[in-house]
C-alpha cells in the first residue's frame, strides 16, 4: 500500500510558536495517527522557515546573527510540538545544507530549461508576508492590510519564472480536482483568482542576502517562498532527513493567507520540473482574539504552553481541535476555552470514565461481568465514523460524535441507576449495564487515540488492553472485556473551577 504524506506550513523562526501554528500541526498528528489506527503506513512532515529579509531583520533587531535566531526559535518549535506529543517523522530546517543544495540544483534545472529568465521586478514588497502585493492586496496608502505597515517600492533585477505558461494547466487540475482544494469555498476562491491571470513571478532577490544563493548568478538569493515551498520536495528527494519522507503528499495542511502560494506558484513549480503534485491542499481559518487575526506582529498571542499549563497536554489537543471548526474562523479566549473543557472533558468524559471504574469495582468486584450491551445503547462505530474516509473535515465531527457518545453513556447511568439494581439484587440488568459502559468505554479510548493519546492509553489501561490489540472493523461489538479485572487510573480531565 501507498504511504500517506501529510505536511504543515514550516514556520518563520522569528518568534515563539503560538496556538494559530499548533492547530495546523496538532491537526496533522491527528491525521496521521488515525490513519495509523487503520493500519496504514504514513509520513508526518513539519519544520521551520529560516531565510529572507524578515527573519534578517528581526535577528538585527535584537543584536544576534541571523543564524543564531533561527537555531534559538528552531528549538522553540520543536520542544513545543514536543510537550503536546506531536510526533512528526520529519522535522525540516531550510538553513540545512543538504535543502539548500537541493534547492540550488532545482531551480538551476528549471534555468538551464528556459523556465527561468532574467527580467526587471517592480512592485510593493510586504517583508512581513515576504510577499510583493498586487492589486486589492495593496491597503490605503500603500500599506499591507495584514500587517498594517507600509509596503516597500522595490524595483530590481530579478530571474523571472514562466509561471504563466501553466496558468490554464493549473486552472484545470483544480477544477478537475486533480489538485483537490478543500474545503470548497477555497476552491472556487483560487479559481477566481486564476480567472484574473497570472504574471511571471520573481523567484530570486537582488539585496536580500540571509538566503541561497542562485547557483549561476550569486548576486542573487532565492526568494524564500520558492525557497520555503521546496521543503516538502526537498524533505522526500533531498536526501535531508535521516527518514525521507514519500512521494507525493496525500493532503497538505495550511491556513488561508498561504492558499495563492500552494495553489499556484508551487503547483507550477512542480509541473516545470516534471514532479507529481500534492493530491490535497487543505486550508483552515484563524484563531481570532475579539474578531483580530491572532499574530506575533499584533502581540496578541496565545502560547501553546499557555494551555498545557491549564488544561494539560491531552485538554489542550482537545480544545485547539474542539474550540473551532477546522476550516473556519473562530473567536477564542481563556473564557471560552475553559467551559468548552469543563463541559465536554471533566463533567462529560471524565465523569463517565471515573463513574464507571467506581461501579465495576463497587457492584462486580473490579471484574468486568458478562452481559450483553443493554437496548439501544449499542454503538455502531463504523457507521458514525467513516474510517476509509476520515480526512480534515472529519476531526469536529468525530470530536462532536465521541461527545455524544460520553452524554449518552452517562444518561445510561441515570436512566439503569445501577446502584438501586445492586440494592435489588438484579444481577443480570447490573451485569448488561456495567459490561455496556467497559465494551463502549474501549471503543472511546480507541477514537480518542488520535486526539488525546495520553488519556486513551489510560482508558484502555483500566481494561488491561492497548490500540495495537484492537480492531476497528469490530469495535462497540466486541466482548473481550467481559472477565478483565480492571485497573483503576487517576481521574482524567479535573475540573477546573475558574
Ligand atoms: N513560513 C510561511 C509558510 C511557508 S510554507 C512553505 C509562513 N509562516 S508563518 O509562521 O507566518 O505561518 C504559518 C502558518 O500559521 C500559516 O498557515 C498561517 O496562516 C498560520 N497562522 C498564523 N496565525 C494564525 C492564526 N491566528 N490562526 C490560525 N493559523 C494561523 O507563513
């Protein structure tokens, strides 16, 4: 079978990672680890943007090399996917020598073949975006409406890449969705962008020296797009990490200000050299803090260490998935994020998983009694769950659906009262409550894998068995936990009073 090949955008490393880079990458590791549950071999891909004017002017800005900037916050990203378990297979560095020779023979190819060409570039440069701005891009007053700062006139010598002789070859790979573009709406925002017509792009700079240089003209740089866009090539058929990726990525992972970058210029860029393109291009919104994109430049962040802190590691997955639709804006504050918690993982999943190891070990003597799964609260996992599937519009979904799940197992503890069966004596409607909860509890430990490892390894703990033993063809069926003598953990999720 095929390996799967997921990648996030690589991150400017001229500050600390915030939440807005952890849900892209949070998100990939849940992908990667669901497809892994289906037995499928996969390839997960992350890592740091390291050159351009950006990152040279920030490292002036405090006094230090460019080099040691990007050391320094390299680090920072990888210790912070690191304490919330992400576990990428690849971590690529664009400063890496090995990328960098890679880039310098990629691009050359594409010159020796006409594809590139030298020319003028005039425009208005955005060195926060890295990005020159053209028509409704340009804010009043030749500002960048992102960033909110003036943009830069720059006219200069540049190589010039053919990118229009792909325009109409681009335009119906995406309509064909050869190229999927997901969700929908973003695909029809490309193609109407296409429908205004391309211009050959510059993919070099003249006076930007923190980066590569062009292997026949070393008066030029790469421009760091080019540059950054060449990661997830570079990552599979550079020989730069010690485990290379596959070829091509099955869905690529990145938020919407980075859509016209990988749904044209790289696209066209692998079509030049003759390379397979991405199956998926998958764009999320933003996190928003009182309706303003969240961002190192507007200092209104929210650290990823910021909710470990207060919702753990496990919360902390949850609630970066759970706070808001994958694909979609969405407003978060400590506010929100802590009744989100509250409801779904102390009072919903922590509760029931606390409840139902107290009453096996109460009513059955910490054994798990034969039973069979009481009228109506039987769980047809496959049917809810579309395992072949399950791609990035499946994550809220299935988040929603575990949800309901932990609300309807502990209705079934309201409703059956296992304590008054004890009392009365009703061995067998006590047994088929109690063996419902562990049989459906392993199921939930199971799809809560991908999520929050962590707190399903502990679930499947009190049942003495492990995702490895189990298979999802017959999950919410299987009866192997009637006669398991359970393991008690700690509570999951303590709830937090704020
Ligand atoms: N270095 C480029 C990407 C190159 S990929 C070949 C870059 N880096 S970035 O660090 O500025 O942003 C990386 C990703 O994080 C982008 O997809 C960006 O949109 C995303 N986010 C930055 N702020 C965000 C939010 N507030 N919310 C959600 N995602 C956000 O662009």
């Amino acid at each position: 079978m095929e390996s799967k090949y997921i990648t996030t955008p690589i991150y400017y490393v001229n500050d600390s990672p915030h939440v807005g880079h952890a849900v892209t990458t949070v998100a990939a590791d849940v992908l990667v680890r669901f497809w892994r549950l289906k037995g499928e071999t996969a390839y997960f891909l992350t890592g740091t943007d390291e050159h351009g004017a950006k990152l040279a002017e920030a490292a002036e800005n405090v006094g230090i090399t460019p080099q040691e900037l990007v050391d320094k916050y390299s680090a920072e990203f990888q210790k912070a996917w690191d304490a919330i378990n992400i576990r990428p297979d690849g971590f690529i560095r664009t400063t890496n020598p090995k990328h960098e020779q890679f880039v310098q023979n990629f691009l050359q190819k594409l010159y020796d073949s006409d594809h590139i060409y030298k020319g003028e570039y005039t425009g208005w440069y955005c060195t926060g975006c890295e990005e020159f701005k053209t028509g409704a891009q340009i804010g009043e007053g030749n500002t960048c409406p992102l960033h909110k700062t003036p943009l830069k006139e720059v006219s200069e010598t540049a190589y010039l890449f053919r990118i229009t002789n792909y325009e109409s070859r681009i335009k119906e790979l995406i309509r064909s969705d050869e190229l999927k573009i997901r969700p929908e709406s973003r695909k029809n925002e490309v193609l109407g962008f296409l429908e205004q017509g391309l211009h050959d792009i510059a993919i070099s700079r003249k006076n930007v020296a923190w980066g590569i240089p062009l292997s026949w003209d070393n008066e030029h740089t790469v421009y760091v797009w080019v540059d950054a866009l060449l990661n997830y090539l570079s990552a599979s058929k550079g020989d730069v990490l010690e485990k290379s990726a596959p070829w091509p990525p099955t869905v690529q992972l990145i938020a919407k200000d980075i859509l016209r970058f990988h749904a044209v210029i790289w696209p066209a860029l692998l079509l030049a050299a003759g390379e397979q393109l991405p199956k998926e291009l998958f764009a999320h919104g933003y996190f928003t803090i009182d309706g303003q994109k969240m961002s190192k430049s507007l200092g209104n962040v929210i650290t990823p260490g910021q909710l470990i802190n207060r919702y753990g590691v496990d919360g902390a997955r949850y609630l970066l998935l759970a706070a808001v639709p994958f694909g979609t804006d969405g407003d978060i504050s400590f506010e929100r994020l802590d009744d989100i918690y509250n409801a779904d993982l102390a009072n919903n999943l922590g509760n029931l998983v606390n409840r139902a190891q107290v009453m096996i070990e109460k009513y059955s003597n910490g054994v798990v009694p034969s039973g069979r799964i009481v009228e109506g609260y039987g769980w047809n996992v496959s049917k809810i769950i579309d395992f072949e599937g399950f791609d990035a519009e499946s994550i809220n979904p299935t988040l929603g659906n575990l949800s309901a799940r932990y609300r309807i197992l502990n209705q079934l503890i309201e409703e059956t009262k296992p304590w008054v069966l004890y009392k009365a004596g009703d061995q067998e409607n006590l047994n088929n409550v109690l063996f419902t909860l562990a049989t459906q509890l392993v199921s939930v430990g199971f799809l809560l894998h991908p999520f929050c490892p962590g707190s399903a390894k502990a679930i499947l703990s009190i049942f003495d068995t492990s995702i490895d033993q189990i298979d999802y063809a017959t999950l919410g069926e299987s009866s192997h936990v009637a006669g398991v003598t359970i393991k008690p953990i700690q509570p999951l999720f303590p709830r937090l009073n704020p």
